[in-house]
C-alpha cells in the first residue's frame, strides 16, 4: 500500500514537472516572435530579447532536466512497488506451503 502511494506521488510529480515544461516552452516561444519582431529595432532591444532567449532556453532545460528526474523517480518508485507485490506473492506461497506441512503432518 505505501508502494502504490509512492507510485502515485511519483506520478503527480511526474505531471507537474510535464506541466512547467510545457509552460517553460511556451514562455520560449513568445520570447523567439518577440526577437523576430523585433529585428528591424534596435541592437538594445536585440540584446535584451537575445538574453531573455537565452533565459528561457535554459529554464527550459531546466525543467526538463527537472521532468527526467521525477521520471526515474516514478519509475524506481514502481519497481519498489512490484518488488514488494513479489515478496508478498512469495510469502504467501511459503505460508500456503507450510500449511500443507502441518496438514500432512497433522494427517
């Protein structure tokens, strides 16, 4: 059960560094046709928009960097939850056999 709830936290986390993703990508985008019109203006407003490009360009692969990790993160999440089904599964195979040991022996 605290396997299925990591999985579920790994998965919101998963979703949400999606989202500031594509909101990082949009923010990318307004800024590249805010230099394309801006380039019959000035050389300050080029630089300016240039930077903020370069800005936004690292945001976004900060966010994607953020996005792989809360990724690995759910995935590592949901292999700790199947290893926790299979030592479940295990136990019950023991308990199911040891129960058959008593029965016999009881017989």
């Amino acid at each position: 059960d605290a396997a299925n709830k990591d999985v579920e936290a790994a998965n919101k986390d998963v979703a949400a560094a999606n989202e500031a993703r594509g909101q990082a990508d949009k923010a990318l985008e307004a800024l590249r046709e805010d230099l394309e019109s801006a380039r019959g203006g000035g050389e300050a407003d080029q630089a300016r928009l240039g930077a903020e490009l370069q800005d936004a360009r690292d945001e976004v692969q900060r966010r994607g960097d953020a996005l792989r990790l809360a990724e690995a993160g759910r995935d590592m999440a949901r292999e700790e939850a199947s290893a926790a089904l299979a030592e479940v599964e295990r136990t019950r195979l023991e308990l199911d056999a040891a129960n058959k040991d008593v029965a016999a022996a009881l017989a």
